[in-house]
C-alpha cells in the first residue's frame, strides 16, 4: 500500500467518503448534525477554494473546511449553526473578513501524522493569499468527557491552556498557533462535553490593512457577524 499524502480542494466525487470521515471522526454527534453526502456536494460548487481535502491512494482520510465571514469580536458568544446557516454553509461571505473553520478531522488510523497541521498550513496559507485578517473556530475539547463530572468546562479548559492537561484538538490548535479567547457553551450537539467549545482565533500577521481598504472600502467596521 502507498501510504504518501496528497492535499486537493473539495470535489464532488469526494461526498460519500467525507461523509463517512464525519460519522467516524465525530461519534458523538448526532449525524443529523453533521455534513452529509449532499452537504458536500452543494459545497464543492461554491466553497470548493476553503475546503481542502487528504487523500492517500484514493481515500478521503481528512478535510478541513470552512466559510468567509465577518466576526463581531465584542460579541464572540456563538453556535456553529449561527456561524453556518445550514448544513451547506450557505452563510458564506466572498467579503467576509476572516475564514471561520466550521470542521476539521483526520481519521483515527491516520492521525499523529502530519495531516492535521498540514491541512491548517493550507488554511493559513489561503487566508494570507486572499487577505483576510485570521482563521476564528470553535474547538471541540474531547478530553473534557473524561472530567465532566469532576469539574466545570471553564476550569478544564484553564488547565489546557496552562498545559497541565492535554487535549488531542485543543493541545494541537494551540501548538498550530491558535490563541484560546474563551468558552462557547451549547456550540454543537455532542452530550459527552455537553456541547462546550473553545473559542480559538489565529490572527493573520501578514494581513494588510490598507490593501483590504482599498479593495473593500469600510473593511476596518465590518467586524460583525456573517453577510
Ligand atoms: C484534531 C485532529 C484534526 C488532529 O489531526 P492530526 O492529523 O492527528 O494532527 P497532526 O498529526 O498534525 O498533529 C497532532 C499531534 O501529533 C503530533 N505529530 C504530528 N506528526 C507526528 C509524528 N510523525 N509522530 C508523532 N507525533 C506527531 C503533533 O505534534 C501533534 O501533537 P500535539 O497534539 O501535542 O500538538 C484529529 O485529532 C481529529 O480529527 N480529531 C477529531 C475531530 C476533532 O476534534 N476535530 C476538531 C474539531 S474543532
């Protein structure tokens, strides 16, 4: 077997194996809550630029996916579906001023790889392309099932961040630059951490302020939430 990794975007003939990823990469979510065949289909027509997909010897073993939106940073509180729309994302601003990761999973036998921090290398690499101010998501925190009975969401994602606990997404989103700016709770529908997220931003340092001005006049206000 090869095992080499290729990186593309999003096609229409990569649905049906991204929407297995998703029922093995996110156990316990509800699949009605996650993307479905037809999800990624009607995505690969308008959002295949911000959705990158791993292959090795013709498998979908990863993706990273994600919207442009604006963001209203004095009022960070909010649920995956608000960012989203709907399960096609069709809250997706060409304008908007930062990507917003709406999912990234790596199958559990490919894991612990490189695939993970590849995919968000391709991330950031778009946003600085496109010229957008960051990449803003909400962290899933699967270590906190194991301590949910023990103590609050807050007081565990504390310990992340001191780097007492370890967590398998927020250990590496932070390792991957990610800056942890608070807690979302009921963020998605996963009953093991009680739909608790992070509320992670990376901040674009090659962003150019006066570029996106002249491209998109009153850019600097926009700093609210979707179109
Ligand atoms: C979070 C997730 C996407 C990471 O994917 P991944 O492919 O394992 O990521 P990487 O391999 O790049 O990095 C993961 C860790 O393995 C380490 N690593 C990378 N290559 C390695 C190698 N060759 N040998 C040993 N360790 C390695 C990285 O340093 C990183 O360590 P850290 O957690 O201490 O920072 C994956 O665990 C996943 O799909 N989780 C479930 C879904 C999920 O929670 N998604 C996030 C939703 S917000």
């Amino acid at each position: 077997m090869n095992n080499q990794i290729t990186y593309t975007n999003l096609r229409p003939e990569h649905a049906a194996q991204l929407r297995q990823l998703q029922l093995t990469c996110f156990p316990n979510v509800s699949p009605e809550n996650l993307f479905t065949e037809d999800d990624f289909v009607h995505m690969s027509t308008y959002l295949a630029d911000l959705i990158f997909v791993a292959l090795t010897d013709g498998l979908a073993v990863g993706m990273g996916s994600g919207i442009y939106c604006n963001f209203n940073f004095a009022n960070p509180l909010h649920t995956l579906d608000e960012i989203v729309g709907d399960g096609r994302c069709r809250n997706h601003n060409p304008n908007g001023s930062y990507y917003y990761g709406t999912d990234i999973s790596v199958h559990p036998n490919y894991r612990r790889r490189g695939i993970g921090s590849a995919l968000y290398a391709l991330r950031k690499d778009l946003v600085r392309r496109a010229n957008k101010r960051g990449i803003v998501a909400g962290g899933e925190l699967p270590g906190y099932a194991k301590y949910r009975s023990q103590m609050s969401a807050f007081a565990y994602l504390t310990k992340v961040v001191s780097g007492e606990f370890y967590d398998p997404t927020l250990t590496f989103q932070m390792s991957q630059g990610f800056e942890v700016r608070g807690l979302l709770p009921n963020y998605f529908h996963d009953k093991t951490t009680d739909g608790w997220a992070s509320f992670i931003v990376w901040e674009n340092p090659d962003y150019r302020k006066e570029q996106d001005e002249q491209k998109r006049p009153g850019a600097d206000s926009d700093r609210k939430h979707s179109s």
